[in-house]
C-alpha cells in the first residue's frame, strides 16, 4: 500500500525525520532562531496544504525548497523596506506634494503587481532584481533550467511593463 503524506503517521515521521534538520539549515541561513522557527513551520504547514502532490520520497526536498524560497522571499522584502527607508528625504523636499503622491501612488501600485506575479515568476524576479542572482543561480537555486528562469522572467517582465504603461496612461 502506498503510503500517503496526508496521513498523519506519515507526516509525523517526515517531521520527525527532518523537522531538526531543516530548522538547523534555516537557522544558519537567518541566524535568528525565531525566524528559523516560523519559516521551518512555514514549510511544513506548506507541505501539508500540498500533502496530496507531495510523495513522502519527495518531502525533504518539497521541504527545504519551500523554506529556502519563503526565506529568500523575507530578505527581498527586507531589502525593499531598506532601500526605501535609506533614500534620502532631503531629494524630496523640493518636489510638489501633487507629485509626491502621484509617485507614491505609483511605487504601491508597482508594488502590488509583482506581488500579483504569479510565485514563479515573482520569485524569479526578486531573485534577480533584488538579491542581484544571475539566471544559472537562480535556476540552481530552484532546482530548475536556466530556460525555465529565462520564461519567467521573460512572463514577469511583460506582465509588470503592461502594468506600467496602463499606470502611466491613467
């Protein structure tokens, strides 16, 4: 009989086969054990709204796949909240208010459409906008093709300029 990750023996065994080893690797990746802990939750959480898609031979992988990209997704947003926080006020000061809020208007709109990308793509994309990774690093560290990288951004990309021009039209 085919064991199932949906059933809960087997996904007690998978957490308590795994659950210390990818807390461990998350750990050393966000040096903060509180982080590590949400995120090996995360994860876990993931696998069993997937359970049905995951084979219990597939899960450390489904696992630690899932972890390291909600991971790699809390540093792009952080390095987003960076940027935006360090640019200088002073450049702004001198710009009409109209024009601030258009621009402000802009960046939260901006915002919310690579947030709409669908995960693929957004990832992808935040893998190479944000966190500088070329298309083979980020196909590694998706365990994809650099083609499959090359399609999503190529999606992502066209996607964010017809949101832009309909922006800039309005």
């Amino acid at each position: 009989m085919d064991q199932n990750v949906c059933e809960e023996s087997v996904f007690s065994r998978i957490y308590q086969k795994w659950g210390q080893a990818l807390f461990n690797f998350i750990r050393y990746k966000t040096k903060d054990i509180d982080q590590a802990n949400d995120l090996v939750q995360e994860a876990f959480i993931t696998l069993w709204d997937h359970c049905a898609d995951v084979t219990p031979e597939k899960a450390k992988s489904y696992l630690y796949t899932v972890a390291n990209r909600k991971f790699l997704n809390q540093v792009a947003h952080l390095k987003v909240v960076q940027k935006h926080q360090s640019e200088p006020i002073s450049d702004r000061e001198h710009e009409n208010p109209e024009f601030l809020l258009e621009h402000q208007e802009f960046e939260h709109k901006l915002k919310k459409a690579i947030e709409a990308l669908p995960e693929g793509q957004k990832t992808a994309f935040l893998m190479n906008r944000i966190d500088q990774m070329t298309y083979s690093e980020i196909a590694e560290a998706l365990e994809i093709s650099v083609k499959a990288v090359e399609k999503r951004m190529h999606l992502a990309l066209k996607t964010l300029r017809s949101e832009i021009q309909e922006l800039k039209g309005r």
